[in-house]
C-alpha cells in the first residue's frame, strides 16, 4: 500500500436470598441456561435443523451420548459443513460448545454483529469438547452456528452441541437428555483471539520493512490503533497463490534482533489489550494471483497455516494489480472459517467507483463476513462521488462524496472506513490534515462539518478511519492517531 465480582455475601441471610431467587428465575423458565440449539444430540435420527453440504449425516457410531451423532465428510472444495442458523438477543453473552471427534474439525459462529469467532482441534480417535465464547452487536437477531472438517481431512463427527444464553429454547423433543461425561480435552492451538471490536474503528499498517519511517516492534504501537495489519505477506514463487510471512532481517536488526518468538508474543500483547492483528497481502509492489480454484485454494489454506502459527485475527486484501470476486470470495470465507475472522480490504479509489468493478463485487459477495472496507482515498487524483460530480483528493468533499457510493452500493455503514496517509511523506499525493478525517467523519455519522457536499442521509454507525502508515505516524508523533481516534470515540 502506498498507501473488563462481587464478593461472596458477609452474611448467610444474603447467600439464602441469592439462592432463592435463582431457583425462582429457573423455575420461571430463565432460558439463560437453557440450550438454545435446534436438534443438538441428533436424536432425531437426522440433520432436522441443520444445513448440510454434501456428505452430511447422522451416525449411529460413534456417539458421544444418546442414539445419534453428526457427520460431515469433506471433499474436494468442500469441507463438510454443517450449520444451523439460531435466534439469538441483541447485546448479550453466550457460550457455544460441541463434542467432536476427528482431524481438524472446527466449531464457529457468524452473524454476531461483533466479532465472529472459531476455535479447532488437530484431532484424535476420542471425543473433545470445543467451547467458545462472543457477544452479539445492537443489532442482532440471529446467529449461524456451524461445524466443519478440512479439505482433504477424512470424516469428522459432532455431538451435544450447546448454545447458552438469552433466547427461547426449541420445544422439540431433540435436545438431548444425557449428561455428557467428561473427559480431559485435548490441548489444541489456540485460535485467535476473542471479543468484539469498538463501534467506531482506527487501523493502521505495521511496517516489516525498513523505509525512512521510524522502526518499531509490534508492541510499540499505541492502544489508538484497534486493528494493526501487518504489511505485508510474501507470495510464494511457483505455486499461484500461495503466501508465506518472514521478518523482513533488515528490520529485524534494526530493532536490535527482533525474533520471530517475539512477533508472536507482541501479537498476543496486543490482543490482551483489546486489539486486533491481520495479516495484509499485496501492497503496491505485491502481487499475489487468485485467479482459478487453485490458486485460491492455496491461498486459503497458506493463509489460514499462517493465522494459526503466528496467532493473526485475519486477514486484509490490498491487492492493487485487479482482483476475482469469484475465487478470492470463495478463499475468504474458508479463511473466515478456519480462524480469521476479521476481514478488511484496501482498494484503491478506483476500485470502488462502480458496483460493476471486481474489488465492489468482493465486498459484496463476502457481504457477512467483512469487518471493514478502507478504502485509499489517495494517490486518486480526481473521481466521481455519487452525485456525479468531480471531486479533488486532499478535500473532505473528496473523502464524504466518495464514500457516499460504498454506502449506496450495498455495504453497510458499520463496514465503511476513510483510508488516508498519516503524514505526506506516506503517499504521492491526497495527504489531508487530521482535522478534514474528523470533518468527513462527522460529516458521515452526524450530518455536521460537511463542506460541499452533503449526503441524503447520516450513517451514524460509519465504522472509522485507516492509516498508511503506524510507523509514519510515530514518526510525526502520532500526529494522526491521537485526534482521530479521540474524535471517533466521540461519535454517537
């Protein structure tokens, strides 16, 4: 690219009180602890409930408990999905678990409005109990809960799936009635971390490599960012599609030895202090072909091997030498399912003029699953907004008028953010003061500070801003951050 307890009551009066009002709230039917999953043991003999791909049944062996138990068999280009699509509340805590058994089977959810979240296990000849945890957006209603296997992986099974938390329970007789025995789970790769993003959004490009802008490891850069990709992925010579990722040496020295062990414990610090890490690939300079069924089959599965290793979020395209909606679309989603679960993308203006363009279909096509689309409002030269008039980069014309076409063409405000350089030296051209982003943004969520142009409507829910780069930030004192992560967090 040129781019958070209460302590135990003191009293045994107040332990009766809590007591009881338990075994009242449960007596009243409180569906907090209830399953909320249609057909969870398949005791109904079927997949009734469930969306199978092909190969998708149930099995009278092996079961964890009951009659019944799951399957799911990948082949070629399928990975034996099944998933079931579930009422849930907006704003609200649950837990998911299953039982499962067989190589790299995956438990996951979509649709939250936050953040989408999977977790795995390698796999062994014994049932494994999967769990995770998320929390749904403000405007959630519903939720697809799945389980899948992997491409060229024999058959998986699934058994007692749970969904715990608000909602109302199925009223049929196919959740099942057994206690599952426990056992000693078996230890698996972490997947990456949980928990929701903020409403409003500021990501910013780490560096691996070396340019003139400051050098920094991973844990240096700042709590403002709240997504950090890391630019950029390799592609692999003589195998399309394919990635790799390595600390560029160069920089490395520079840091004074910055080793791979520590990159993967900067990400986790990271994470723990709520932020998210991707993978970018592509670049300026990057080119990566996902052209054909294999080539996006390699970069689906090279990618989702790297998310796994170092521990990344997921993934962010900023493929600038043209893009297939078709085969990339279909590489995003078995990333998104295999762990990546935050999805961006960096189109050039350009890219985004039309719904008719490649990137625009992308966007569209992975509609569900995409987190955010920043798109580089620099380097542009003039473009069209969606009145059809000119507008020149450097304005806040430029950055209002020319979003107005992403949020008429489909995407959601929520997946809508301003890409712009953090300082001049990050960009040939289009560099605009902090002041002009915090302008537009207002300008988009709340109809004020616009210049020229105004939309038709506000986008209060208009999800943030990107940067080009972190490390040119810091070399100007984080000159774009600090104001514009401060005037996100007061948008409504």
């Amino acid at each position: 690219m040129t781019i958070e307890k209460k302590p135990w009551p003191l009293v045994l009066l107040a332990a009766v009180v809590v007591f009881a009002g338990l075994v009242l709230a449960l007596s009243s039917g409180n569906a907090s602890a209830a399953n909320l999953m249609r057909n969870a043991g398949f005791e109904a003999g079927s997949t009734d409930g469930w969306s199978c791909s092909a190969g998708g049944g149930v099995v009278s062996t092996p079961v964890h408990a009951g009659s019944y138990a799951l399957t799911g068999v990948p082949a070629g280009q399928e990975n034996g999905r099944c998933a079931q699509t579930v009422p849930v509340r907006p704003n609200s805590a649950y837990k998911l678990t299953a039982w499962v058994q067989g190589a790299h089977t995956y438990l996951g959810v979509t649709g939250t409005g936050g953040a989408d979240t999977s977790t795995w296990t390698p796999g062994t000849g014994s049932w494994t109990q999967l769990s995770l945890e998320f929390t749904t957006g403000g405007a959630a209603e519903s939720v697809t809960i799945y389980l899948h296997g992997w491409y060229g992986q024999a058959a998986y099974f699934a058994d007692d799936v749970s969904l715990d938390g608000p909602g109302t329970p199925p009223t049929t007789s196919t959740s099942p009635t057994t206690s599952p025995t426990t056992t000693t789970p078996t230890t698996t790769t972490p997947p990456p971390s949980g928990g929701a993003l903020p409403k409003h959004v500021l990501t910013g490009y780490w560096q691996n490599f070396y340019n003139g802008a400051k050098a920094l490891k991973l844990a240096d850069v700042p709590t403002s960012y709240d997504i950090v990709a890391v630019a950029f992925a390799d592609a692999v010579p003589g195998r399309f599609g394919a990635v790799s990722f390595t600390l560029d040496p160069a920089l490395s020295s520079r840091l004074g030895g910055y080793t791979d062990e520590q990159f993967k414990a900067d990400i986790k610090t990271l994470q723990s202090r709520g932020q998210k890490v991707i993978l970018s690939v592509g670049g300026e300079k990057g080119t990566i072909y996902v052209g054909d069924a294999a080539s996006s089959a390699n970069f689906a599965s090279t990618m989702s091997e790297l998310i796994q290793r170092y521990g990344f979020d997921g993934v962010d395209v900023d493929l600038e030498n043209g893009i297939n909606p078709t085969h990339m679309g279909s590489a995003l989603r078995k990333i998104h399912a295999a762990g990546g679960t935050v999805i961006t993308m960096a189109p050039q203006t350009v890219d985004m003029q039309s719904t008719q363009g490649g990137y625009f279909q992308l966007a569209l096509a992975v509609k569900d699953i995409l987190t955010i689309v920043n798109m580089q409002y620099y380097n542009s030269g003039t473009m069209l907004g969606c009145d059809q008039k000119v507008y020149g980069q450097g304005s806040v014309d430029f950055l209002t008028a020319l979003a107005c076409i992403q949020l008429q063409g489909g995407l959601r405000p929520d997946q809508v953010g301003l890409g712009l350089p953090a300082s001049p030296s990050g960009a040939g051209g289009g560099y605009q003061s902090p002041s002009n982003v915090n302008a537009a943004l207002s300008c988009l969520a709340v109809g004020t500070n616009c210049a020229g142009f105004k939309p038709a409507t506000t986008y209060p829910s208009i999800r943030g801003a990107m940067t080009w780069s972190i490390n040119w930030d810091a070399s100007s004192g984080y000159a774009f951050a600090n104001p514009v992560s401060a005037h996100l967090k007061k948008l409504p």
